[in-house]
C-alpha cells in the first residue's frame, strides 16, 4: 500500500469520513471476519459472501486509490481525495444499514448521497465566490451521474 497517509490527511477531508477511512486502512472495521474472531457470524450484508473481510469490501477500491492520486492538479487530487473516503464511508453506512434492517439503497442512489455532500463541502470551504465557482464547475465536470 503507496503512501495511503496522503489519502487521509488533508486540511479539506470530512472528519468522519477520514475516520472511517483510517479504519479500514487500518484493517481496524467490525467486518465478518473480526466478529468472527469474537464467535459471531456476519456474512456481507451488501451481497451475501460469507467471508466478509475488509478486502472483499474495499480492495480494488483501496488499490485504485493509491495508484491513482498522481499526476493530477491540485484541485483534481483534493477532489478525487474527498471522493475516496466518501465512497469508503458511504459503503460502509449502507453495510450497517443493511445489518440493521434499514432500507436499502442502491448503488446510484448513494453516488446521488455522495455527489451532494461533497457539492456541499466544496460550498462550505469559504474561499472568494469564484474560487469556490471553480471547484464546483469542476467536481460537475468530473463526477457526472447519468
Ligand atoms: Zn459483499
């Protein structure tokens, strides 16, 4: 795993999604296979897989994150930051969601949940008006949902 601390620490990151975050690159989330070292069973509440681990959850998503946060412009890189943890924290929710009975959502709908919060935070990082314009107009211009 590449230098994932860059992945959780930046000044415009969403504390509990960071968190979260931490946890699983930790390897630290309440995930079948540690409640199974505890003599409970959980299998994915997401699809059924009866070996719920942390990888199963988040592998490709953890790989890709770490490969993937070079190059890019600074407003890109904290963009695809916030994204990150988002996806991790929002897959995480729905799973406990899903153990506790709550009502599902489904994939496009928490794309919907997490587009709308990180249009919020951008809103919230109180720079001049055409700063924070410049970001929006970007996050719209990379993450559209069809
Ligand atoms: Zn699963």
């Amino acid at each position: 795993m590449v230098e994932w601390h860059r992945l959780l620490w930046f000044p415009q990151a969403i504390p509990r999604q960071r968190f979260i975050t931490w946890l699983a690159f930790r390897n630290k989330l309440s995930t079948g296979s540690r409640m199974r070292q505890w003599g409970m069973t959980q299998a994915c509440p997401l699809c059924g897989e009866p070996n719920e681990t942390r990888d199963h959850l988040y592998n490709t998503l953890i790989q890709y994150g770490t490969c993937s946060a070079r190059a890019l412009s600074p407003l890109d890189s904290m963009l695809s930051k916030l994204a990150f943890q988002a996806t991790i924290y929002w897959i995480w929710k729905e799973r406990n969601g899903r153990c506790h009975d709550q009502p599902r959502r489904t994939p496009m709908h928490l794309a919907h949940v997490i587009h709308k919060e990180i249009s919020n935070k951008l809103l919230s990082l109180g720079d001049d008006a055409a700063e924070v314009n410049e970001r929006l107009l970007r996050w719209n211009e990379v993450a559209t949902l069809h």
